[in-house]
C-alpha cells in the first residue's frame, strides 16, 4: 500500500472549502473564529492547499457538508457529490407535500430530456 497522501494536492478541496464557505456568506474571520484559529491560517488551507490537521478537515468538511471521495479518489466513481449531499441537505427541510412538488418537477425534466429534438 503506497503513500498516497505525498501526491495528495489539497488546494481543490480547500477551494471547495472557501466556495462553500462563501455560500452561506460567512466570512474568513468569522469561521476563523468559530474553529478557534487564525483567519491566516484558514486562509493558507483554503487558497494554498495546506493541510489542515485531522480535527479541523472533519469539522470543515461536515460544517459544510464536503463529499471528499471526489478529491481523495479522483478516478473512483462518485457515489455523492458536494453537490448532491447540499441537495440531500435541503430537501431535509422539506414536508411530504413540497417533497411531492420537487419530485413531479424532477420527472418533468426526465421526460423533457427524452424527448426527441423537433
């Protein structure tokens, strides 16, 4: 078993980081605080690709809801995406019936795809 962590780049997850950082419009400063470091040093991992240590890449990752398969294990297929578990995230706060409004919409897109160009 090789050591895979030497060519692991960190720089695209810590800018999946900042991207959703910047989504829910909190500042630099702001989550710095929260996580008891510098906002220089969350800066570094998110703009420089420093690796955080272990405690702080698990808090991030689930305080934003980060899928880190598609980073770690590039060439693996992708199970969830960031995308997909932010999705998965918000239909959480849905009821039955605004589910059932989603869902209809969904199948609607499904069925337009299908249909043949005119």
């Amino acid at each position: 078993m090789g050591n895979d962590l030497e060519n692991f780049d960190f720089l695209e997850l810590g800018q999946a980081i900042q991207d959703a950082r910047e989504k829910q419009r909190i500042t630099r400063e702001e989550l710095a605080e929260e996580l008891g470091i510098s906002a220089r040093h969350l800066q570094s991992i998110e703009k420089e690709g420093q690796y955080p240590s272990f405690r702080l890449f698990i808090q991030l990752v689930t305080m934003f809801h980060i899928s880190v398969d598609q980073y770690i294990h590039p060439d693996s297929p992708i199970k969830k995406t960031t995308l997909r578990r932010r999705l998965d995230v918000l239909l959480d706060t849905f009821d039955d019936a605004e589910l059932t409004i989603i869902a209809g919409t969904a199948q609607g897109i499904c069925k337009a795809k299908k249909q043949p160009e005119d």
